[in-house]
C-alpha cells in the first residue's frame, strides 16, 4: 500500500499499488495502481474503493474486511496468462536448449 505515490493517469494520490508477477515473462513484472479518481467508475474497485471511503485507513479492527475486499479486486484485476499454444510450444524449445539456464 502506498499513501505517496501520484496516479500515473491524473496524478491524485494512490489509495494502492501493487506489483505483482508478470504471468508469462520471467523477472517481470506489472503493477495494478488504485485511483480514488480514476477508478471511481470501475465496479471492480467500488469495494475497495467505499472501504477507504469509511475507513481511511487499515486497522487491527478492520484488517479482516480490507483483506477480504483486498483479494477481491487482487483477483479480478489479475491479467490472465495469455500464452498461445505456439508461445507456449516455443518456450518449451527454448527451455530444451538451455536458454532460460541464466535466469
């Protein structure tokens, strides 16, 4: 969580940040930012997004909610792997060869 990184889109304050695995490339990885601003619209974020509203902050008393609300917007914000059965042969090729040896 963060309370100073600027929102990359309208640069209002970030209620979350999260980075998280890429789900296909090695050593990567992408971030899920949450914008009281920008993601005002979004229905994936109004659980979260009410929370805050209420709450401000996360606290021993309200942990288990934001947690529970956390997971929701963690899941239907991930990118699904998106790998074709061609990328995914390809990787397997190139695993045989050893070029994945130095990560």
């Amino acid at each position: 969580m963060t309370t100073s990184l600027p929102c990359p889109r309208c640069a209002t304050e970030l209620l979350l940040s999260m980075d998280r695995p890429h789900p296909r490339f090695l050593n990567t990885i992408y971030r899920r930012n949450l914008c009281p601003r920008c993601d005002a619209a979004d229905p994936i974020a109004h659980g979260i997004l009410a929370f805050f509203t209420v709450h401000r902050r996360v606290t021993e008393d309200n942990i288990a909610v934001f947690e529970t609300l956390l997971r929701e917007w963690i899941e239907r914000t991930a990118e699904p792997p998106s790998v074709s059965p061609e990328a995914f042969a390809e990787d397997i090729e190139a695993f045989n060869r050893g070029d994945f040896d130095d990560f």
